[in-house]
C-alpha cells in the first residue's frame, strides 16, 4: 500500500490508425522517462486515435498490444493503462486496460459511445461499472463521453481515483476543463483527464488539457520529466480520508440504482 502515488500523464499526438507505428512511439516516450512513477496514464484509443474503422485497427486479448504493455509496466516497474480498440467475437469493444508489474489486469469497456462521431454503430457499448485497488488505492476508469454523465460515475464504491482518458476536441475543451473539476468535487476523489494533442485523419484537432483535480476542485501541480517531457504529480491518499472526515458530503449522497433502457 502507498499513500502517495506518483501518476505520469502521457499527453502525446497519436498516428492514425497505425498501431504499430503508435506502439513504438509511445514505448519511446515511456522508456525515457526518468523520474520515478508508479502509474503512467496513456490516452483514448492510443493505438489509433479516434477511428471509427475498428476492422482496420483492432486487437484481441491474446494480441500485440497486452504483451507490449505487460513488458513495458515491467520495465519501469509502474502500471500503465489507457484505451484501445478490442474485437471480441463479431464485435469491437473501446477498452480501457489497466496492466502492473506483478501481472495483474483489469480492463473496461465505455459505456457511454459517442453517437455524434457514430461509435454507437461501430462499437458495442460496455454495460459493467468498474472499480479494482492498486497500491492500496480504488480506482475507477472511464472513458471520454463518459465524463458527460455524472451518475456513472457517482461514487458509490468509494473510490479514491477516477480517471478518464479521451480524445477530447478542440471546439468542446471547455467542457473537458469544467467536467472533469465537477467529477473530482462531486465524488471526494482524485480526478485525472488524460486528452492527446495534435490532428486526426479527420482533421479534428485536440488540445490536450490533461490535468489532475483534488477532492476540492484544485488543478495538481505538474512537473515536467527533463527526459520524456512528461507531466507528473504525486497524489495523496491520506488528504482525500482528511477532507471526506471533515466534509462528510459522500454521507448525504443520494442513493439510487441504475436499471438498462431495455427492461
């Protein structure tokens, strides 16, 4: 168990739907990092950016991309996670992995498809909340559009961590920067948004503002690695049991049970 968790966020450009080309890049700014971290943080859809052509991009469990990412939290001795393009059966699934040293691996599916870029057609929606501990801290992954409904995030499990990754465009990065405070304040916990930079194959552009919130609201200070160029934090457990103490909000919450659209 550690109370203070170092979290690395990998805001970089990203190739389109080149997933090996993605692959060695990113293995490139991760082996440079030089200052020690417990979590590396890679972005929505890493391998590809925001495609809708999963056929063109996509992996399985038992693929290149698990083993890439195992080898390289074993290297840094740190967990990495992020999103990638998953096909399972007939279907592809957007799954955000989260792999450790010691080997262990929880993954996620996004629930919430984006129906104005039509992922809702090319990708199956999860259905399963996720929460798992690393390093004694609950963590819970999101993706992206996600971050646009609070009730799937509403902390329920006492979580100390959410953590959404995403392909977050330019026109709509205000909502990004004002969501992801709510997020953090509305749940007692840690927030981290990981977005790329650049343009994708369809000119979008995205602007990065990965950031991390404290349980108040409060942009993490962010220092810069001199050998990735990274940003990093150190994040506190013991301040998020302080504040809950003290502000008991998470007590007056209101409880509710979510049901499927279909039933």
């Amino acid at each position: 168990m550690k109370n203070d968790l170092v979290v690395t966020l990998v805001e970089t450009d990203l190739i389109w739907e080149s997933p090996e080309g993605n692959r060695k890049a990113l293995a490139e700014k991760i082996l440079s990092h030089v200052s020690a971290s417990d979590l590396f943080i890679l972005p929505e859809m890493f391998t590809s950016g925001f495609t809708m052509n999963p056929e063109l991009v996509s992996d399985t469990m038992d693929g290149e991309t698990i083993p890439w990412l195992k080898e390289l939290s074993i290297t840094k001795r740190a967990a990495i996670c992020g999103s990638f393009v998953i096909k399972e059966g007939s279907d592809f699934v957007n799954r955000f992995v989260f792999v450790t040293p010691e080997a262990e691996l929880w993954y996620y599916d996004k629930k919430h498809t984006f129906t104005l870029a039509g992922e809702h057609e090319a990708y199956k929606a999860g259905a399963k909340k996720v929460t798992f501990e690393y390093l004694g801290w609950k963590i819970c992954p999101m993706i992206c559009y996600d971050l646009r409904f609070p009730v799937w995030a509403r902390n329920t499990e006492d979580y100390d961590l959410l953590i959404y990754v995403a392909n977050w465009p330019k026109p709509r990065i205000n909502a990004w920067d004002a969501l992801l405070k709510a997020r953090a304040i509305e749940n007692m916990s840690y927030c981290i948004g990981v977005n790329r930079v650049g343009f994708d194959g369809n000119g979008h552009e995205y602007p990065g503002h990965s950031n991390i919130y404290d349980v108040l609201g409060n942009i993490q200070d962010l220092r810069t690695d001199v050998g990735s160029g990274l940003k990093y934090a150190e994040l506190n457990k013991n301040s998020v049991a302080k504040y809950r103490s003290k502000l008991n909000f998470l007590g007056d919450r209101d409880w509710f049970h979510l049901i499927n659209k279909s039933q």
